[in-house]
C-alpha cells in the first residue's frame, strides 16, 4: 500500500465517519420532534434506522484497523486513526440515546400529560448542537472549535438539573400524571448523555490535532 | 524497540488495564454498599477516587499508543491493542456509573423511604460479576467466557424493567415517597449501564481473540 492509498484510506475513513455523525445527529433529532409534536410514527423510524447505525459503527472500525494494520502511520495519522475508533463508539451510542428517547415518548403518548415544566426543545437544541460542532472541528481538524464545544457542557448538566427538580416537584403534586414527569425527566437524561458524548468526541478532537491529551482537566 | 520489549509492553498494558478494572468494580461495589446501608462516608470515597480512575485511563491509553507508534504490531497484537483501547473507555464509564450511583444515594438520605420492591443487591450482583467475568475473559483470552458474558445482559435488562415498573407503581400510591423511588430507579439504570459496558468489553475480547466482530448480531 503506497503512502497515497493510505492517505485514501484515512479520507474514507474521515467522510464515512461523518456519514455515521449525520445518521446519529438524525436520530436525536427524530425522536425529540416525536416528543414535541407527539407524533410515535416518527419513533419507529428511529428504531428502524438503529441497526444502520450499529452496522456503519463496524464499517468505520474495520477500515480504522485495515488501515492500521497496512502500513506504520505516522505519528498524527495514528493519532487520527485512534480518534476515529473512539468518536464511531461515541456517535453509537449518540444513536442509543435516540432509541432511549423514542421508547419513551412512545411510553408518554399512553400517560396523562403532567405540568412539568421542561424545555426539552431548548436542551435538544443545545445538546445537537456539541455533537454538529465537535465534528465540524473534526473535519476541519479545528482545536479551538472544539474547545468552545467543551464549554458548553456545563450549560447542558444545568438544565439536566433543573429539569430533574422540575419534574420532581410535578410529582410531588399529583400522581396521576407522575408517570409524564418521569417520561420527561428521562428524556433529559438522555439528553445530558448526548452532550456528554459531544463532550468525549471534543476531546479526542483535540488529542489528534493537539496530540495532547485534554480529559478530566476539570475534575481531577 | 525489540520484539520482546514490545511484548513486554503489552503485559504491562494487560496489567495496568486490569488494575483499573479493579479500580471501576470497586467503585460500583462501594457505591451499591452505601446504597444498601444508606453509610453516606462511603460515598464520599467513590466520587474522590474517581479522579484516580480517570488518571489511569489516561495512562493505559498513553501506553497504547506509544506501542501502536513503537513498532509495526503483528495482526494479532493489533487487535489486542485496539481492545485495550476501548475496554479502557468503558471501564472509566463504569466508573461514571458508580458516582452517579453514589450521587443517588446521597440524594436517599434525604428523602423518606419508598416501599419500592427492588432488589438491588442482586442486581448489582448480576452486573458487577458481568464486569468481572469480562476482565477474566480478557486476562486469560478466552472468547467462550465472554459470551457467557453476553448471554446476561438480558437478565440484567429484564431487572431494570421490573424495578421500573416497581417504581412506577410505588409513584402511584404516595407523592410523600416518590423521591425515594425515583432515585431507587435511576440506580437501577446505572447498573444496566454497567451491565452494557461489561457487554461492550466481553465484545472487544471476543474481536481480539477470534479477530471477528460479534457487536449487535442480536440486533442488527
């Protein structure tokens, strides 16, 4: 394999890559306009398409290996390879949380809608967002891009939280509709891990283009 | 870089994985303890060594790149290391799993208690012995253990969906305790979150000996 196949190699693996990105960002998508227009045909679609994710998740890691396997990269190529395995496990299970989402909006549709007060919209919004963001930064090897992404997942914990008190406090109140409050208090849930994922994608972003390596900074 | 310093690399690769393995099953351990005797100090030690565990993944993955970068890796020995990789991302989510179980329990002591029926020693049981059963398929790579660990999974998943239902139920009946079995749910969750990340590991094991993919074969 000459120097050029393999560089072939590493723009397939880049584009398919992506292509798995714009499916799992789909699937976020799909199952929130389902909770929002409560609409569970919409739903369907989204585990439907579950298995497409799982099966481009094993065509972009059999690609990374091929690749790894073929010739000695250098050393920000096998970086970049390495990015690539760990940001297709991440946009998968970007694609569990959809079906997270759509099993519950599919639960909500038989419950008593409750009054709590969530602007899952908003979160969703923010949430796709990290994910659309992360991997611009990826296809245009953009470290900065990538760090702004981190910044954002603060605001997303937040809401989690409030929306966590919020549907709390409506079951406190009634329990006939408790069952909506725990519906979409898992949806945010659900949403939080998104931005999580986004968050993880960031940070092997900037471990290709930075070779450092960013994570747990915060923490420890 | 010899053959032989490369291989000893690898142990230490094998070994240092398999410490923090040890490291994100303690965790879980400590955190279903205090769930069970409600010793809210044992909390406090999952969420400081959660700093610890993310310090070791950091190395395990620095380790794994250096000796993808080092030498040329036989077929084989590729695999190995690209499994240490991801079993290395799922492990310090077990140890996510574990704070936010501990996080749970913090929350318990301050809410009167449900009459929720959900017994989670066992199913933390079932789920910590999937993560440990993983790790011994990986130290002595053998692909039938860690089907068994496969097999499992449902167990754990029909649980989960017991203890929702338990949940839901004790919900309907009392606003005054409903906090209590909310947060017995949500440990519930995290524990079948353990579960898939042991799945995912005993996944990477069985890619790495037979050199074949067995992910969502159930699904897809």
């Amino acid at each position: 394999m000459t120097r050029t196949r393999f560089h072939q190699g590493l723009d397939d693996l880049k584009q398919k890559l992506l292509t798995m990105g714009g499916m799992a960002e789909q699937a976020v998508e799909r199952a929130v306009r389902a909770y929002q227009t409560g609409d569970v045909s919409v739903c369907q679609l989204v585990l439907r398409d579950e298995g497409k994710i799982n099966a481009a998740e094993r065509e972009v890691d059999e690609l990374a290996v091929d690749l790894l396997a073929m010739q000695q990269p250098m050393a920000v190529d096998l970086r970049f390879i390495i990015a690539c395995i760990k940001i297709n496990a991440d946009l998968e299970r970007v694609g569990d949380q959809a079906v997270n989402i759509a099993e519950r909006v599919m639960d909500l549709a038989n419950h008593p809608k409750s009054s709590v007060n969530a602007d899952i919209a908003r979160m969703a919004s923010l949430a796709i967002n990290m994910v659309r963001e992360a991997l611009n930064a990826f296809l245009t090897a953009d470290a900065d891009m990538a760090h702004t992404v981190l910044e954002r997942d603060d605001l997303v914990d937040n809401m989690n939280r409030e929306i966590f008190e919020a549907a709390d406090y409506a079951m406190t109140h009634s329990t006939e509709t408790h069952r909506h409050a725990l519906d979409t208090l898992l949806v945010a849930r659900n949403l939080e891990r998104v931005a999580d994922h986004a968050t993880n994608i960031a940070e092997d972003v900037i471990f290709w283009v930075r070779g450092a390596d960013v994570r747990h900074h915060a923490q420890s």
